[in-house]
C-alpha cells in the first residue's frame, strides 16, 4: 500500500471512537502498521492533532510540600559527613 492509503486509514482510525488506532500514541501506530508507514510520517501526522500535541508526556516538577513550624528552634536539620 502507498502512504497516501495508509495515512487515509489512520486518519480514519485516530478520530473514530471504538477502533484500534484511536488516540494512540506513536509506538502503538507504528506497531498496527507493522511498519509499513514510517515513524517521521507518524509524528507528522499526530504533530497536526491538537489533543495529542498538549496531552504529550511532559516532565513536570512537583512544588515541595509546605513546612510550618511554629516556635523557634522546633525544626532541626542533621547532617552527616
């Protein structure tokens, strides 16, 4: 099959509710394919989708939990070298 025909079917597949490429990631695509379409032609592809592009994997740093201490020398730090 040519790309234009695969990339037909996925793009069928990745807005269709109950099919095996709906919303799938890049790996899963590829795999369903058994890669026939190539991986640049794949994130091409979800490149152009909004919901995937902002709901990408994203390595977020949490804020530390909050410390209170409420009289003075109540909290300690204990070092050892």
């Amino acid at each position: 099959m040519s790309i234009e025909n695969l990339l037909e079917i996925l793009k069928d597949g990745f807005n269709r509710p109950g099919h095996a490429l709906f919303r799938s990631g890049q790996n899963k695509i590829y795999d369903y394919f058994g890669g026939e379409l190539p991986k640049k032609e794949i994130e091409k592809f979800l490149s152009k989708d909004y919901a995937y592009t902002i709901h990408r994997n994203q390595a977020r740093r949490r804020p530390p939990n909050p410390v209170y201490k409420h009289f003075k020398r109540y909290q300690f730090q204990v070092c050892k070298y």
